[in-house]
C-alpha cells in the first residue's frame, strides 16, 4: 500500500501520469494486483494498492521505466 497526498488541482494530473504505469504494471511478472484508489471524501488522497508474488516480481517493478518515470513525474504534484 503506499499512500500518496497530491496538491489541491493536481488530481487530474496524477491520475493522467498514473494511467500508463497502471497499465503496464498490471502485465508485469508477478503482479497479482494494482490499483489506484481516489479518496471519496479527500480528493486530494491517493492510495495505490500492491499485490505481488514475490518479493523478487515487487523488485523488479521498482526498477522498471514506467515506474522510474511515474515515480519521477510524481515529485512536482504531491503536497
């Protein structure tokens, strides 16, 4: 689970940056499960929920591009 905080007219924008990871997670090895939650009460509140076979699949998906790049992308939008 990791828990993410954007700024108040940011969350379109996060979702936009999030959309070809998402997507690209899901075919990866290992992954069980990947989700990008909105918060209904705080817009502002992110959650993405992980499920991975192993510890060694979750590793490898740290260090993929779509990652690296979500990840990098996500710097200037978080509060």
């Amino acid at each position: 689970i990791v828990s993410l905080q954007v700024k108040k007219g940011e969350e379109k924008a996060l979702l936009e940056l999030a959309r070809p990871a998402i997507d690209a997670t899901r075919k990866e090895k290992g992954c069980l499960l990947y989700e990008l939650v909105q918060d209904i009460e705080d817009p502002t509140r992110f959650v993405f929920n992980e499920r991975w076979e192993t510890v060694d699949d979750l590793a490898a998906h740290i260090k993929a591009a779509h990652t690296q790049k979500l990840v990098g992308g996500m710097g200037k939008l978080l509060d």
